[in-house]
C-alpha cells in the first residue's frame, strides 16, 4: 500500500515536472494576460503582433500608450479605418490595457519587406525635416507619443504618409496640423523613399 503510495506519489511529480518543462519551453507570448483578449488581431496583424505582411503595421514591441491611443481613436471615428474600427472597439471592450501591454511586451519584429538600397539612400536625405520629431533614424519619442518608425513595413508607412498628406488620417485633428502642412510639401514620389529609409532602419 505505501509503496504503491509512494510509487503514485513519485508518478505525480514526475508528471508535474514534465508539464512544468513544457509550460516553461512555451513561455512567451502566451503567459501575457491579454494574449486571449488579442486573438483576434493575428489576422491581420500575424502572431504576437509581428506581421509579415506590407500593409499590416507590426504591433511587437510598439509603445502601450500609443497603441492605446490608436485603438481609442479607431473605436471613436476619430482615426478613420473600417478595418479596424471594429476590433479596436472589441479591445476597448475586453481591456485596452491588457491588449496594449500585450503587444508593448513581445520582442519587436522588424519587416521581412526589403528595401532598394538607393530608395534608402535617398529617404536618408529627404528624413532630415522629419527627425526634429522622429529623431535621425526614426526612433520617436514614446514620452510625446511620436511613433517609432524603424522596421514598419514600407508600404504601411507610405501608406500613412498619403492619408496625413491628404488629411485623411484623423481629418481635422488640431495636434497633427503641423505635420499635415509638412506632408503638403513632400513630393509623392518621396513618400516611398522616406519609407524605404525607415523601414530599414533597426
Ligand atoms: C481585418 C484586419 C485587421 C484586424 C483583425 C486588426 N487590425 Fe489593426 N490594423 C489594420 C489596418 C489595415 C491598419 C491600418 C489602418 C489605418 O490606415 O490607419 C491597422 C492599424 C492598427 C494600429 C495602428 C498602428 C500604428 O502604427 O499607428 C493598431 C495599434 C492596431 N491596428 C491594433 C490592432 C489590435 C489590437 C487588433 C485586435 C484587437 C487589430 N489591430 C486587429 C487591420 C487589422
Ligand atoms: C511635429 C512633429 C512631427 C513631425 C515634424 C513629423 N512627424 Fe510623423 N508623426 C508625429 C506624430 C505625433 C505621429 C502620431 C500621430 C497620431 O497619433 O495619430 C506621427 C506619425 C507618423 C507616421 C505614422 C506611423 C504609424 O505607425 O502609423 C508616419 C509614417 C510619420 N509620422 C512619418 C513622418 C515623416 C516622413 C515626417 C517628415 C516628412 C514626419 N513624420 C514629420 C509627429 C511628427
């Protein structure tokens, strides 16, 4: 009896143990408390917020406030997406800060998406009136939420350059008018230069 006890007893912990390996080669993604409340953004945005795609900005790594804020304007109208409007109301719902903190906390995951080495060069130039904001290489300033540019996929950043160009992205915001006149000025042709140059950056 004890010793089928103390056999069963040793059978348990072994087990434990191999459940406790298992759960630790998985850590990551999956131990974060809004991991469940985020399922739905792989979609679009790929696992854990590391897209693969040209048009879908990557999440991994970005700034909670910020992802915050662009959540809370997409549910509000205020960022216009009907992409998005939707799931940023379903974040809103389960809890913005879960989602955000979710995807602040996974490793950044720079863009598969090449980029044609003289576009870069000459994005590197054309930069020089964007650092005063975004820094030299595009970094951003979470303290004033600036974004971070640096290994967003080029055709998303090129993408969003054309809608602050045509104020179409957040229409009549007070904040972005600045940068709205300075869009004004760049040529469209330089938009895929400047994204090349920050998308390449790490
Ligand atoms: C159907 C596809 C789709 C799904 C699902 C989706 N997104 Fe998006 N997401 C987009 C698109 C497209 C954009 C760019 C929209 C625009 O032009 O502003 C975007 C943009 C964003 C941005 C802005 C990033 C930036 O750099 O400003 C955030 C943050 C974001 N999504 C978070 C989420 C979260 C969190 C979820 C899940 C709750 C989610 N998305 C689900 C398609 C999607
Ligand atoms: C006055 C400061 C300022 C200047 C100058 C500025 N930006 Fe920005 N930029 C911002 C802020 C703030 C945001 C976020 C706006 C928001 O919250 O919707 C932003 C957003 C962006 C985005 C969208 C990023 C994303 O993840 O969705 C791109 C792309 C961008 N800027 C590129 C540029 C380029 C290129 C220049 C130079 C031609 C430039 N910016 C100049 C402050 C600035």
């Amino acid at each position: 009896m004890t010793t089928n006890l103390t056999r069963l007893s040793m059978a348990v912990v072994a087990l434990a143990s191999v459940v406790l390996a298992a759960g630790v080669a998985v850590a990551g993604p999956l131990d974060h408390p809004g991991y469940v409340k985020s399922a739905t953004c792989s979609a679009c945005h790929g696992f854990a917020g590391a897209s693969r795609s040209d048009t879908m900005p990557v999440l991994a790594g970005m700034d909670a406030a910020y992802i915050k804020k662009a959540l809370q304007d997409y549910a509000s109208g205020k960022r216009v997406s009907p992409e998005m409007e939707p799931f940023a109301k379903q974040a809103l719902q389960l809890g913005v800060d879960d989602v955000a903190g979710y995807f602040a906390s996974q490793k950044k995951a720079p863009t598969p998406v090449t980029a044609d080495p003289a576009a870069v060069a000459r994005g590197r130039t054309a930069a020089a009136t964007c650092a005063g904001c975004h820094g030299a290489d595009g970094k951003g300033d979470p303290s004033k939420q600036i974004p971070d540019l640096r290994g967003q996929p080029p055709g998303y950043l090129r993408n969003q350059m054309m809608l602050f160009k045509a104020d179409r992205r957040s229409p009549g915001d007070a904040n972005l008018k600045a940068i709205k006149t300075l869009m004004k000025t760049v040529p469209d042709q330089t938009f895929a230069d400047l994204a090349a140059y920050y998308s390449s950056q790490r």
